[in-house]
C-alpha cells in the first residue's frame, strides 16, 4: 500500500463525511453513488475492504501525523549543528 500524504488523508474523510451525511438526509441514486464512490476512495488508500476498517485504519494514520508534530509544526529531524 503507498501511503497518502496527510493532506490527501484528510480529503478522502471529508468526502466520505460529507458524502455519508448527504445520503443519510437525501437518500437516493446519486447520493448512494457518491457514497460508494468516497467509500472506495477511502480503502483504497488505507488498504482496507470495509468503511469499519477504512476509518480505524485512517484514525491510525491521522495519529502517526499527529505525532511527527509539536505545537502545530513538523518535527525538524535534522541535527543542530
């Protein structure tokens, strides 16, 4: 699996977010596609076969992002001369 960049991460979420309220308002044809198709997107990139294991897999992510940053910044991992 290549993993995604954090901001690739976050937009696959917010498309399936998005897409999961939409459909669960307005259920119908094109709602259930753009849900299928945010749900694809979503275990294709977290090399998962179900939205459960899609977002848990995700959240493991989001939290080794998270990690590498201090006070909002990313970890310079260079030595200081």
């Amino acid at each position: 699996m290549i993993t995604p960049t954090e901001p690739q991460l976050r937009a696959a979420l917010a498309q399936f977010a998005s897409a999961r309220i939409e459909h669960d308002v307005r259920p119908n044809g094109v709602t259930s596609q753009a849900l299928d198709d945010a749900t694809y997107t979503l275990c294709v990139m977290t090399g998962s076969r179900t939205v459960e294991e899609a977002l848990l897999a995700a959240d493991a992510l989001m939290e080794q992002y998270s990690a590498g940053r201090v006070g909002g910044c990313v970890k310079d991992k260079t030595l200081a001369a």
